[in-house]
C-alpha cells in the first residue's frame, strides 16, 4: 500500500519552517533522487530526534508537475484558483515546490532546512523562507483558535489522504498554501465582542457565538462536501511573525482539490446576499499556490527513472 507522506497527518508541532523554490536547472532525473533523498532526512531526524515529532511534506507545484514526472498526472491537480472580488482577493504566486519541515524543536526545524536547502541550491532557487510557531493553546496572533474543527485520529487520513479514487496516486494529498498578513492594529482596535461576532466564536472558550451571522469566520469556513460531510479538508495552518508583521500560513490537505477551492469561494464571494468572511477585513492574503503531495513510496520509485 502507499505510504502518505508522514507530515501531511501529523499532529500539532511547536515549530514549523516553510520552505518554497522555483527550479532553475534542466536535470530533472537529478531533481527527482534529490526530492527522494529529501525523505531520507525526513527519517533521519524522525529516528535520530524521536522526542521532537519531526514530519516533513514535499508538495509539486501544479504548474511543474508534468515536467519533473511527465508520464502520468493526479487527476485533480490544476492551478491555484485566482479569485477576487472588491478588495478581497487570493493572489497566485508560482513555485515548482514546496517543503514543509515541523518538529517539536525549533533547532531540528533549522538544521532539516539547513541542510535540505543546500541539497537542493544547485538546481533551484529560493521563492520564499517562512518560519511558523504554535501560540498558546492552538491559537492564531488574532487571539482564536485556528484549527477547532479538524478531524482527529484515522479520520484525518479519510480527509486529507487519496484512497482509490486515483489508483496511481493512493497515499498524495491535495496541498494549497496561503500566506496571510493580518492588520493588527485594526484588529486589536475592535472591542472583544465586536471580535467575537467576526470570528463566530469566544475567544476564552472557542464556544458558537449564537447572533454572529452568516459572515462570520466560523460560519463562512465551514464548507461540506456534496453529501454533507464536514469537515472536507485538514487545516495544517500556523502562526508566523515578528515585532513588525504577523500573521497566518495556511497549509490545507484534502483528497480532492474542490474542497479547498469551494472554501476559499465562501471566504471571498461569500453568498449572493454578500455574506463574505468578515475576517478578511483584518487581513490579507499575500500568495498562494497549488500542490499536490504524493506518497513516499511514488517519490522513491520516480527517483529512479533516468530521463
């Protein structure tokens, strides 16, 4: 059976480090045994650091796959969907791929990129480096908590993971990223419960803000699949900033690439009455971007192809 790739499930870390690179070389056999070999330091941190829960995910840009493995394609992989109305927008920024690393340590999170970006140096240049964190209990720098709804357990693999719809790709998730920038002066002007009625939920507790309405986050978010079901996708997101900036990198997983893009259309263009996510009035999304992660054992096997 396909072995998912172990950091597209993994439970909550402390530390996470996103690393996004275009290709820039035409060795593509080379390329394919380096993305392997990426793997092997995957598993060596994992055994050789086991208390710090190291996972990593390698994701193929859906505008690069058909170059780096030209012979067969995911069914759903398609470009990331560029969406605007008014001032709210989900801009498109192109990558070939995209490495997350998390662990429980932030030391492990900088060695693994370390160590991965000089692997990869000759034949790639670097789009974007983002370092993440968990704060407090789960929480977003808005003070909410980000992932309340997630599927726990064997249910996530049900979430995020092909099965049999796609017989060559069983065990690869559908992966989109999103690099939000939040306003935190405006935000933090807004009273509490004038935050909660935005979010749908308590900030103390995470409970349903009855009277929130159809534009809050929490409503707006809650996207179901053609037979109800919900959730529909991971949400793999964390916190990242400093002194100046701060915000989200949102990271979801799904076993078919509708999910996120019926989510992001409820978030941006809301319903004919123009309920959007009145989130979106404190922060802004600065790129996205489409991957697919395939299985750990697809990754090994195409490394051995020689073109």
């Amino acid at each position: 059976m396909s072995q998912p790739q172990k950091g597209v499930c993994a439970e909550p870390n402390l530390h996470a480090q996103y690393l996004l690179f275009n290709v820039v070389d035409d060795d593509l056999a080379a390329i394919r045994t380096k993305l392997a070999a990426c793997l092997d330091i995957f598993d060596y941190y994992e055994d050789e650091h086991y208390e710090a829960m190291v996972s990593g995910v390698i994701g193929i840009g859906s505008n690069f796959w058909s170059e780096i493995y030209p012979s067969s394609r995911p069914a759903g992989l398609s470009p990331f969907p560029d969406m605007q109305c008014e001032d709210r927008c989900a801009p498109v920024m192109l990558a070939d791929i995209f490495i997350q690393i998390r662990a429980d340590r932030l030391d492990i999170c900088h060695e693994m990129g370390i160590k991965i970006v000089d692997m990869l140096k000759i034949h790639t240049e670097m789009v974007e480096q983002v370092r993440a964190f968990r704060y407090l209990d789960g929480r977003d720098l808005t003070g909410y908590v980000i992932t309340d709804d997630n599927p726990r357990g064997m249910k996530k693999f049900d979430i995020a993971v092909l099965d049999n719809e796609d017989k060559e790709f069983v065990g690869g998730s559908y992966l989109h990223i999103q690099r939000y920038r939040h306003d935190m002066n405006r935000w933090n002007a807004l009273s509490e419960s004038r935050q909660e009625k935005v979010m749908g939920r308590t900030r103390e507790h995470n409970l349903p803000v009855v009277d929130s309405g159809l534009s809050s986050h929490a409503f707006r978010t809650k996207v179901t699949g053609p037979e109800g079901e919900y959730p529909v996708l991971l949400n793999q997101s964390m916190p990242y900033g400093n002194m100046s900036v701060q915000g989200l990198y949102f990271v979801s997983c799904a076993r078919e690439p509708m999910s996120f893009k019926n989510y992001l259309h409820s978030r941006i263009y809301g319903d004919q009455h123009g309920h959007y996510d009145r989130l979106l009035d404190y922060t802004n999304a600065e790129t996205g971007a489409a991957f697919f992660a395939p299985s750990i054992n697809f990754i090994r096997k195409q490394s051995e192809f020689v073109d």
